[in-house]
C-alpha cells in the first residue's frame, strides 16, 4: 500500500517539479521572461 502511495506522488509530483524548475529557470533567463510575459501580454489584450 505505501508502494502505491509513493507511485502515484511520483506520478503527479514529476510534472509538478518539471514545471517549476522550468519556471525558474525561465525566470533567470532574461529573454525567456521577455518573451513570456509578451506572450501573457498579447493573450490578455485579445
């Protein structure tokens, strides 16, 4: 039971922690963020 407890934190915690490293790493990546928040920009304009 504990076995299939710690499958699934890793099966939903994988993509969780992907996505936050990438987001910090984007964060520390001037370019990255530039881009981003015209993305988040022209999105919210539309």
């Amino acid at each position: 039971m504990i076995w299939l407890i710690g499958f699934a934190a890793l099966v939903w915690g994988t993509p969780l922690v992907l996505a936050f490293l990438l987001a910090i790493g984007c964060a520390l990546s001037p370019s990255c963020r530039t881009w981003t928040w015209h993305q988040l920009g022209a999105e919210g304009l539309k």
